[in-house]
C-alpha cells in the first residue's frame, strides 16, 4: 500500500470530539491482517434492539462481506449485534474463500458476544484479489471484547483507514419533543471513490428509537443526496458499504414525519461525504458542481457527474486554470439533454459563459485569481427547465498516480 507521507490539505483542522451514544462500544486492535504494528481491525458493539439499516455498492463484482451484508440487513431482531471491520484486505474478488472468510469472522465475532450471527455485520477495506487471512481477526477477538468502550469511537476511526490521510467524524444532536437525540458517525474513505448506492466505509450510530422499515427509508433517500453525489475518481468500489444503527437507548421514537431528526442524520452524512471527497488521492481542491435549468433533477445529476468526473475539468482545476471549454465539452458527452445556445456557466462568481458564447463580462484574469482558492464552486445552466443537482469532486494531480501506482507494495 503506498505510503502517505502528509494530510490532505483540505482537511479539517482536527477530528471532531464525538459523544458517546448509549448503546454502543468499540474497540480496536492490532491484527496484523496485512502490515505489523498497525490498528487495523475494529469492532462495535451494540445493544439489544438495535436496529441496523444499509446501503451498499451496485457493483458487479461486490466484495463477500458486502453480500453477506445485505442478506442480513432487512432482518429484524431484539437481540444485540455487532460490526467488525478489517483494514488492508478488502476479501474481494476471493472465491468462495471470501465467503467462508466471511463466516469464520462473524461466527467467530457472534460467539463471542453471545449474538445470533445474523446480527454480526462485518466489512473488509484494502487490496482486491488476496485471501482475508480472517484468522488473525479472529485471533483478536477476546482482546477486542475485553476492551470495549463506550468511548472509543475516535480509535474505530482510526482502525478503519486505508490510504486516507485524516480520521474522518461527524456528530450533531437533534431535539424531538423536547428531548436531545445524538448522532455520530465515521467513515473511511480517499481513492476508488464513485459511490453507486468507494473504497468507501461509512457507520452511523444513534441513540433514536426507529422502527428498522423508518430507519432504512431515511437512509436510503438521504444516501442519493450526499453518498451518491461524492467523486473522487469515477471508480466504484467492490466494498462500498454504509450502516445505520439506532440504539434506542434515548428512548425516543422517531418516525416518517421526524423531519428533524432526517435532517440531523443528513448533515452528518453529507459532512462525512464531504470529508472522503476532502480527502481525496493527491486532492488540492474541493469542488461542487452545481447544475441547475435542467430538463430534469436526473438529467442535471447526469451533466453534474459528466463535469465531476472529467479527467479534464478535474486537472484544469489542478492547475488553476478556467478552461470553460472543457466544462462544454462535460456538458455535451454526458448523454443528457442540452443546448449549446442555452448553456451558461460559472465559475464562483464569475459569469464565464452566457448562452451558448463567452460571456461579455468574462475576465481572464479574475477567473483565474478565483480558481486559486481551495473550495471551489462551478456552476452550470442548462436553460431548459427546473431541474437541479449538486455533486462534489476534487482535482485531480500527480499525486493521485503517486498514490496508485504502487498501491499494492
């Protein structure tokens, strides 16, 4: 795995201090899955009743803990359960040595927890193509069960890792009939970034009461506008996986009509989305393309993507250049609808296209001193209807080959 010699400079200036939410505890070890002296297996567990809902990559190549996922996430069960997730080896691409992998980590996990096995979710991150050597895991187990800590959220963080420079976390508190509500979530996530919902890991935890039907409607419609809106470099991975898990230990009940709580579960969401894009392979800049004049919300995701994803647009940003024409170029292969004549575009505040023609007020020089700036906004309209959409990319530098170029040594 390559070496990651500084944080991204699009980081936050520090990992945020998450609460403790009643209900769960983590722990963290040294398993030595594929390097020596590194945390790289976590664990959390979590109380009776919880209710644990998902989202996973539409890929077809999907990793076995993944499929072993979501067989398990629609069941529903009063007793506890757990999540284990190894760093280093994603156990993708692996056979049916993957799958019995698998089994022997959450068996093993789910017996020594005393939980049916079909509450053990696990997860597997790192290098495609080489058998999970799932025994040091489980070798692990007993330590990991001893050292259990409402606390150690932070340490999970940690663990989870992979070529990310920065742990990445988020919480915010909701009140619902005059009672506080806690979220907290943390996620993994740098390169092989296009979520389909990269190598991307994401898990949530909530003190909320919710019915699991209530929890996995929330998260599947919040995850189409943060997760599903996030690239890095157009590459899904085969382990994409998000977990949503209510304790109920704060014992208030959320429902379809708790807007609040919804909208406290998306700010985390979308601010851990943010933060894997922050942390994107050799990233420099961060940047949300904003589509708006759509034929439909589909079509400008469409046109959205198409510009995110353009190895062009991506390594103009890089070099501070605003080359518009590349964004028309975006614009005019991504497949959906469009009109030259009916096209203008942005760049922050700076009308560079108006219409189909460069705009009369375009300065070179004022572009160019916006593109400087680290956040970045590109704005398109499209001129044809009410349809809008928001993604998040990054540029795109020699780093990112760096990076990938010998990922697996």
């Amino acid at each position: 795995m390559a070496k990651i010699t500084s944080v991204s400079p699009l980081a936050p200036a520090a990992f945020p201090e998450l609460p403790v939410i009643n209900g769960v505890r983590f722990a963290t070890v040294a398993a030595g899955v594929r390097y020596a002296g590194r945390t790289d297996v976590m664990l959390a567990e979590l109380a009776p009743g919880t209710t644990v809902a998902g989202a996973f990559t539409r890929s077809a190549t999907r990793a076995a803990p993944v499929l072993d996922c979501q067989a398990k996430i629609g069941t529903h069960s009063d007793a506890g359960a757990a999540i284990i997730v190894n760093s280093g080896n994603a156990n993708a691409f692996t056979g049916r040595n993957g799958i019995e992998a698998t089994h022997a980590v959450t068996s093993a996990v789910a017996a020594t927890l005393g939980l049916p096995e079909l509450r053990v979710f696990s997860s597997s991150t790192g290098v495609i193509g080489e058998p999970l050597p799932h025994e040091r895991i489980t070798a692990k187990l007993e330590e990991l069960k001893a050292a259990l800590d409402p606390g150690g959220i932070a340490a999970a963080a940690q663990a989870i890792m992979t070529t990310d420079t920065f742990a990445k976390g988020s919480t915010t508190d909701v009140t619902i009939n005059g009672k506080t509500v806690r979220i907290a979530g943390i996620a993994k996530g740098s390169g092989m970034i296009a979520p389909d919902m990269a190598t991307m890991l994401v898990y949530i935890f909530t003190d909320a009461k919710a019915d699991l039907s209530v929890l996995q409607s929330m998260v599947s419609a919040l995850n189409a506008k943060t997760f599903n809106c996030i690239t890095v470099d157009s590459d899904t991975s085969t382990s994409d996986a998000l977990l949503v898990a209510a304790t109920g230990t704060s014992g208030v009940e959320v429902t379809e009509e708790s807007v609040g709580f919804m909208e406290g579960l998306r700010r985390v969401m979308l601010d851990l989305a943010h933060q894997v894009v922050r942390d994107g392979e050799g990233a420099t800049k961060f940047v949300e393309v904003f589509v708006t004049g759509a034929y439909s919300d589909d079509d400008a995701n469409t046109h959205a993507k198409s510009i995110a994803n353009s190895p062009l647009v991506k390594t103009a940003i890089a070099g501070e250049d605003p080359n518009w024409g590349r964004v028309v170029m975006a614009v005019g292969k991504s497949g959906a609808r469009a009109d030259r004549d009916a096209l203008s575009i942005w760049f922050g505040p700076h009308l560079v296209a108006d219409k189909g023609w460069v705009s009369p007020e375009y300065s070179e020089e004022a572009a160019a001193a916006y593109m400087k700036n680290q956040d970045l906004v590109i704005h398109v309209d499209l001129g044809l209807g009410g349809g809008t959409a928001r993604v998040w990319t990054c540029d795109l530098t020699h780093g990112y080959i760096e990076i990938n170029a010998d990922y697996r040594s």
